[in-house]
C-alpha cells in the first residue's frame, strides 16, 4: 500500500497543505543535532512590535497556537480524510521532520548515548516550566527517564485530541532517536498523551 502512488501524492499534499503538528519540534531538533540553520530576530531593534511582550502565559500560549486553530484544522482534516488514513499520514509527516541530510557525512560513533543524555537533559531543562521530569538511570548502558506532567499532553488531551497529538507531537521521539543515530534504541510503554499515569521512555544503543 505504501508504494501505491495515489497514497504517495495524497500524503505530500497532505504535507504541504497541513503545518507541522509541533513547530516548537523545530527549536528541540535544532538543539539536538546542532543545527546550523538558526532563527533570525525579525528586526536588531529590541524595541519594534513584533518583539513587545504578549502578556500571554505558556499555557495560553499553547491554547492559542494548538486548541484555537491548529487542533480544529487537524479534525477537520481527519473528517475529510478518514481517521485511520489521517493518523498514518500524520505519523509519516513526523517521520520526515526527522531525516538525516543524505548528503551530510555523520560520524555516528561520536553520537554516543552519553552525548544524547546531555542533549536531552538540557533540552528538558530549559522547557522546566512545561514539563516535570525525573531522571531513573544513566549509566553507559541505558538512559531511562519519566515525565509526570506534560503541557503538549494536557493541552491536546483538554481538546479531545490525543491521537493527533500523539501522531504528531510524541510520535516523533522515535524518528528522532533514529535520525541521532540508527543503533540507538527507544522503548517507550506509557505516555501521559494517551492517557497513562506518565512518559516512560528508555533509551540504549544496540551493538
């Protein structure tokens, strides 16, 4: 079914009509993978209006950006398209946000599971004020952590939107880990998204 191109042109224009389902991915894969393609002010003033201050808190931030325009396009889109083919293109375009540049040499020895640690740790540390996370275990044979609350999962979940943002948002951490490097592995038994008590997630480099 996958190599059927009908599905293969339904998905791009799926993908080219529908925004990513977490912009805020962008900034965490850029962190990650070092990037050199950096964000630019809109303006050296500090002073010009785009720059002034919202007066929004996070979780407003995040009604605005997902619950008031992003969530209802996303089940509009399920409703055209079918929920069962609507949630596997979804998945694919997260996958995609997450391939490695096919002309870039990587040295996968050096993306060790200590160096994603510290990645995802200061990642996890600067975004202290959306989620709360505990670090199990890391050692140099498995990084282990556990999320118990999550504002992408409380702010989907408050919309009736789970699948979509598990499809979109948390389903991404797998690509993610692979596109980091291919021996490194995720298991993942609960996330807070789909209505368990937590993320657990467990990570380990296979030889």
């Amino acid at each position: 079914m996958k190599n059927d191109a009908p599905i293969k042109n339904d998905r791009r224009e799926f993908i080219i009509k529908s925004f990513s389902s977490c912009a805020l991915c962008f900034v965490t894969a850029s962190t990650l993978f070092g990037s050199d393609k950096k964000l630019h002010p809109i303006a050296s003033d500090q002073q010009h209006k785009f720059q002034s201050d919202s007066g929004m808190s996070i979780q407003g931030a995040y009604n605005f950006a997902f619950k008031e325009w992003y969530i209802p396009a996303m089940k509009n889109l399920m409703k055209q398209i079918g929920r069962e083919k609507f949630i596997d293109m979804l998945k694919t375009s997260s996958e995609m946000l997450h391939v490695p540049d096919e002309d870039a040499y990587i040295n996968y020895d050096e993306r060790t599971l200590s160096e994603w640690a510290t990645r995802i740790k200061n990642v996890c540390e600067n975004w202290s004020d959306r989620i709360t996370f505990e670090i199990l275990n890391n050692n140099e044979s498995v990084f282990e952590m556990k999320f118990t609350e999550c504002l992408w999962a409380k702010t989907f979940r408050e919309a009736d939107a789970s699948e979509i943002g598990y499809a979109g948002v948390c389903y991404q951490d797998y690509p993610m880990t692979k596109a980091f490097n291919p021996n490194l592995k995720l298991i993942r038994d609960k996330t807070l998204m789909q209505g368990q008590d937590c993320c657990h997630f467990k990570w380990s480099m296979e030889t």
